[in-house]
C-alpha cells in the first residue's frame, strides 16, 4: 500500500512538471514610418564675430 501511494505521488510530481511551460515572447513590429511632410524653413546663419579671443578671468578674492 505504501509503495503504491508513493510511487502515485511519484509520478503525480513528474506529470505536473512536465507540464510547466516557457512563457512565450511575441515581438511587436514597429510602426513604419508615414510619408514625408513639407519641408521646413531653414534656419538663419549665425553671427561672424571676433574669434580667438580668450576669456576673461575674474580677478582673485582677497583674503579677509
């Protein structure tokens, strides 16, 4: 009797076990893109100014 409700418990286990499933991964698509729009204005140049010129430096804290 004992062999028999431990080898049922046995078998019991091994069935749900198989029984356990990978979840399943779907991989969306992405949109495609729609078609283009107009084309926007085009934005203005900028200023041609003085380069190379160093930065100022602030002058040093005195001590108090």
């Amino acid at each position: 009797m004992n062999r028999l409700i431990l080898s049922s418990v046995l078998l019991l286990g091994l069935g749900l076990a198989g029984c356990d499933k990978p979840p399943t991964v779907v991989n969306v698509p992405a949109a495609a893109p729609g078609p283009a729009g107009p084309q926007g204005a085009t934005g203005e140049q900028g200023s041609k100014g003085e380069t190379g010129k160093a930065a100022p430096v602030a002058p040093p804290e005195s001590a108090k």
